[in-house]
C-alpha cells in the first residue's frame, strides 16, 4: 500500500516533473536531449546480464571509475551499462568511457518506465552509488532476482531525519537490496536505522580515497602556473553555489588588499552558472578570464573556471582550495580531489555530505573550516603568506588519502559474494517439467 501511494504521488507529479525538465533545458541543452530515457524509452541496446552502475552526477562518475574498471577486469566479456541522472554525470560518463560502456539516463522511478528500463539493459548485477533509494526500482530488481548493492553508501544524520516520514516506505524498499556498503561505521548505523538489514550492511570505507589522479594533471598544473606567474599566490573555489560566489569574491576583495598579485580561480557547481559567475565577477571590478577563452595572464586577477572535466589541472595548479557548498547548507563537496594533490583544503560549516572525510582531513591538519565570509578572506591570506604551512598543510591532507585507499578492493570481494550467491540461486533453482 505504501508503494503504491507512492507510485499514485510519482504519476501526479509528473506533469510538474515534465516541466521541470523543459524549465533546466532552457538553460542547459543537456536536459532537452534524450528526455525520452528518462522514462525508460531508448533503442534496445541487445544486452543481457550487463553489470549496471548508477552514479548521479559527474563527481559521483569519478568516485566509481575505479570500481567500474575493477568490475569491467572481473566480469569481462559482460556489457558494462552506466546510468546518471545530470548531463555532467553524462558528459563526465562519456569522456571517460566512450562507447566502451552503454550510457543512459536513469528513468524517473514509474514503474513502467522502470520495467522499460531493466527489460532493455537486462542486468546480471546492480550497484548504486552512495545514497539513492528509488522504492519502485528497487521492487523490480528484488522481483527479478537482480542482485542490488547500494555502495560507497553515505547517510548523513540530517538525511536519516528527512527519511522520517517515509521510513516504512524505505524500509520496504532496502529490503531488496543484498548489500549496503558502507563508507563508516557511522553511515553503517544510519543504514540500519533506517531499515536495512543489519546482516547486510557492511563498512567497504570511501571509494574517493583510491580515486586515480588524472596522468597529466600536475603537468598541466605546472604549465599553467608558468602562465600565470610561478610566484603568484593563487587560491581556487571550487563547486561553487549561487549564494557562495558573492561571498567568495568579497573574500578575494580582503586577500588582494593584502596580497595584490593574488589570484583567485573559480567554478560554479552547475555549468549553466558559469556566465553568471563570469558577469558578476566583471561587474565588482575585478580583471577576469575565463577557461573556455584560454586562461588567465599574469594581469588577471579573477579565472572564471567555465569548462567541464579540467577541475584537476587547476587544483594542481593553486596553493590552497576552498571546497564550496559549505558555506551555505548544501553540505560541502569532495576535499580529497585538491588533497590527492597535495593541497591544503578550506571548507565553511555545513559538510554534512562529507562529514567524517572533513573531520579526519581537519583532525589530521590538511584542513582548516571558517564560518563566515570575513573568516574565509582573512584564512586564505594568512595561508597565503605562510608558504611553510601551506606545504605542511598539503602534506597532512596527502597522507589522509594515502592512509585510507583500500575501498575498491573491499568492495568487489562483497560484491563477489553476493554476485556468486545470486548464480547459485539461479543455477540451483530446480526445473519444472511440463508434459506435453
């Protein structure tokens, strides 16, 4: 009863969903094309017993590239499908794999497209990234038998309390997942709260931390700082939100009074926010350029970061990084991807989504928080102008993620066990003769 009111609430929405997708589109292409996917409706691709990955966004489709190149070496010759829900996750997922991989949008969670879906892609396994729970999906895969994992799992205590209302509901729906991988002890006890089943909620650890840097990324970092002005101080804000930029670029306003060469770089969280950023960043007087126009000079004094996939070349090429979507309650952004390089990380207060990472980079010393944009402006100088700590700081943060690798192993040995059960099932079943 429970999932079907909620199936009757999904159809009602759907009109608003449908709107919401043409409203996105407006600003960013990426929602106009292939809109038919999103309800399950895409050429039959011909595969059978794929391994099926889902990863949201394009930080998520980095997380999982070492496990799904760890899956694609084990269960080689199977079709590798790879599902997202945002056109970065898309764009992110084609860079990375081409046609090597089958990419399509996750359907909304109707049931007829969620059958259109698995009838098309067929999977052997399905392993969901982090913390998506979709009641409908999850009933198919646990009537057909499909073996589904929800791993790199994360649930924050402010999730668990947003699930409250709709726990049983939930609950019903992790009942048809075989394994919960979780990436702490903590988000293991939220999974349980919330209903899993404690006998398959086990603790993998982080996949970010075995995150591969890209080959030429400090390369390019380094051509890039030669560009600009080796001795320059240069500070990046990452994954920037709306209500953040304004505060990052008063921030840089304080660091230039003292710091006059300093340059800030920046990247909106969303792509189709990059212009905005640009513009606003123009309009408080600041000399700007931008990626897409070929990068800063040694006059500039803001980069307005405006293209996909080249986040690591710039985290590479700053001192420190400030990880964004602190400073405001969207819950902070990865800091292992400035950490991975060595670089002293800067998060706001709310890192809710990160919590236990942010904890363990600041306990270590790799990380520093601020609550306010006066304090923002006034740490990234002092660091600035401490080449010393900024050096002891990148190192702390490095040797956190040397330290926790491990995750993707851990992961596929689960997800062996509960793969080789699901076949003795099927191949054990017995066979019902029928007379002719």
């Amino acid at each position: 009863m429970l999932r079907f009111l909620y199936t009757v609430a999904m159809y009602l929405a759907t009109p608003v969903i449908v709107w919401r997708l043409a409203a996105r589109g407006i600003r960013y292409r990426g929602y106009f094309r292939r809109w038919r996917e999103r309800f399950g409706r895409f050429p039959d691709p011909g595969l059978d017993g794929s391994i099926w990955v889902h990863a949201v966004s394009g930080g998520e489709v980095n997380a999982a590239l070492p496990l799904i190149n760890a899956l694609r070496r084990r269960y080689a010759p199977r079709p590798m499908v790879l599902t997202t829900v945002t056109p970065t996750g898309s764009e992110r997922a084609r860079k990375l794999f081409g046609d090597e991989v089958f990419h399509v949008y996750l359907p909304y969670d109707l049931p007829r497209a969620v059958t259109g879906f698995l009838d098309r892609i067929r999977p052997a396994l399905a392993v969901i990234m982090e913390t998506e729970i979709w009641p409908n999906l999850f009933h198919q895969c646990g009537r057909r038998g499909i073996p589904l994992a929800v791993v790199n799992a994360r649930l924050s205590e402010r999730s668990l309390r947003g699930y409250r209302p709709i726990r049983a509901l939930v609950a019903e729906a992790l009942r048809n997942v075989a394994l919960v991988a979780a990436q702490s002890h903590a988000d293991a006890r939220r999974y349980r709260a919330l209903g899993a089943d404690p006998a398959r909620v086990q603790v993998s650890g982080n996949l970010k931390y075995d995150m591969p840097l890209p080959k030429d990324a400090r390369q390019r970092g380094a051509e890039l700082r030669a560009q600009w002005g080796e001795t320059r101080p240069v500070w990046f804000a990452a994954s920037t939100h709306e209500r953040e930029e304004l505060a990052t670029f008063e921030a840089h306003l304080a660091v230039l009074a003292r710091i006059p060469d300093a340059l800030l770089l920046i990247a909106a969280r969303h792509p189709e926010r990059f212009r905005a950023v640009e513009h606003a960043a123009q309009n408080l007087g600041f000399a700007v350029a931008t990626h897409s126009a070929g990068d800063a000079t040694p006059e500039t004094q803001c980069l307005v970061i405006d293209g996909m996939g080249v986040m690591m070349r710039y985290f590479a090429a700053c001192d420190l990084a400030f990880v964004a979507g602190s400073l405001v309650p969207i819950g902070g952004h990865n800091v292992l991807e400035p950490a991975a390089l060595s670089k002293p990380v800067v998060v706001g207060p709310y890192t809710f989504n990160f919590e236990e990472i942010t904890r363990t980079m600041i306990d270590a010393g790799g990380a520093r928080r601020v609550v306010s944009t006066q304090m923002l402006g006034t740490v990234v100088q002092e660091l600035l102008r401490d080449p010393r700590e900024l050096t002891r700081m990148g190192a702390a943060a490095h040797a956190v993620c040397v330290r926790e690798r491990g995750a993707v192993r851990r992961t596929m040995v689960m997800l062996g066990r509960i793969f080789a059960r699901a076949r003795y099932r099927r191949e054990s079943a017995p066979v019902i003769a029928t007379r002719r």
